[in-house]
C-alpha cells in the first residue's frame, strides 16, 4: 500500500510540475510594459484541461515609478478534477528597457514569483495530500502603443523563461521551460481599461495554456 500511495505521489507530482500554465495559478503572466501611478485590478482566468481547468479569480495592484513597475495578485482559483480550491499570490518587477512618452514601442525586463498550495486526495489511498507550487517566470516584454483620441490599444508579446517548483507529500520536483504569453489592453481617457492575455507553454510534450481577461481602472498619483 506505501509503495502504491507513493506511486500516486510521483504520478501528482508530475502533474503539478505543469499545472499552473502562469505565474499565479489560473491567471496569465502580463508584460504589457510599465505604466505610471497606480491601477487596480479584477482578474478572471480559465486555464485549460492541462493546467488544471475550471477557473480563477481575484485582485490585482499595480504600480509604475518612471523606469520601474510592480505587480501584485490575489488570486482564487477553482480547478476541476480531484485538486481543491486554493489561494495563490503573486508578485513581479519591471524594468523598462525602451520606450518613453514620444516611443510607441516598449520592451520591458520582468521577473517575478508566484505561489499556490491546495489539496490532492490520492488515489487509491485516499489520503489528502497538500501541493504546493513555486514559479518563478524571467522574460521580456514587447508592447506598441497605438493612441487615438478615445481609446489606446496596447498589444504586447512576452516571451519567458518558467522555473517551476512543486513539492506533494515531501516529494520535490524542478523544471524550467520556455513559456509566452500575449495579449492586448485598451485604456479609455477616464481611467478604466480592459486587459487581455493568453498563456502558453509546453512541457515533456503536454500543452498548457490559459486565457485571461480582467478590468483595470488607473489612478494618477503625484510624482509617479
């Protein structure tokens, strides 16, 4: 029976190496560049049958200080199968490498973590075992900004490389994989905006991709 239960911590293991499929479980990596004062966000995600399905949701805050940005979530995320519900946080820095008020184009240096835990009961124990996942995503970000009187529309592409961590009943695993993700955002004069992004990437021949889409509403601060 031990060797069976280890057995079914090997095989979840495995599984959880791959199935976050973004930074924050259920929610994609955004690099859309560095924008100034301060936006707070609504996220909604839904990662595909490899990344663990059903949903997500929750909160984010951004920030950016001239060259420098900041990211941070709060994210809910409801998978389907056997895995429960967990709460993950997140978190990334940015640099800006190019781009300024008279630039359209940006590209920004982005690292960043993210961490999950939530309960497995595996089979045919039916023990509950806790996972735990740790992502570390290190990539750049290429974004254009095309201004009209209304409404901006930022498209941008993010390639990156994914050191994922997972650890289920005292078994720890590590991979790194090559991962992108991409979208588009679209900010009004007053503030309010709405992102979008899809994330992709491949391990040990798996697909795992999530889409996400959220709305954000900026607020100038003094000096920033």
């Amino acid at each position: 029976m031990r060797q069976i239960t280890t057995l079914a911590l090997t095989a979840l293991l495995v599984t959880a190496a791959g199935s976050l499929g973004a930074q924050v479980r259920g929610i994609p990596v955004y690099n859309s560049g560095v924008a100034g004062g301060l936006a707070l966000g609504a996220e909604f995600g839904v990662p595909n049958n490899a990344a663990g399905g059903g949903i997500a949701y929750g909160a984010s805050a951004r920030m950016g200080m001239g060259l420098f940005g900041m990211t941070a979530m709060a994210i809910r995320s409801d998978p389907s199968g056997e895995g429960g519900n967990s709460i993950g946080v997140g978190a990334t820095l940015d640099y800006k490498l190019l781009g300024g008020p008279l630039i359209p184009l940006s590209v920004t240096l982005q690292g960043g973590a993210g961490y999950s835990r939530n309960a497995f009961i595996a089979q045919p124990s039916g023990a509950t075992s806790h996972v735990t996942n740790l992502r570390v995503p290190i990539g750049v970000g290429i974004a254009m900004s095309l201004p009209n009187p209304v409404l901006a529309i930022k498209p941008w592409l993010a390639p990156r490389i994914d050191i994922v961590r997972s650890s289920v009943g005292g078994t720890t695993a590590t991979s790194t994989a090559f991962a992108i993700s991409g979208g588009i955002e679209f900010n009004l004069l007053s503030g309010l905006g709405l992102h979008t992004g899809y994330d992709w990437s491949r391990r040990d021949g798996v697909t795992y991709g999530t889409f996400g889409v959220g709305l954000h509403y900026g607020l100038r601060v003094p000096g920033l």
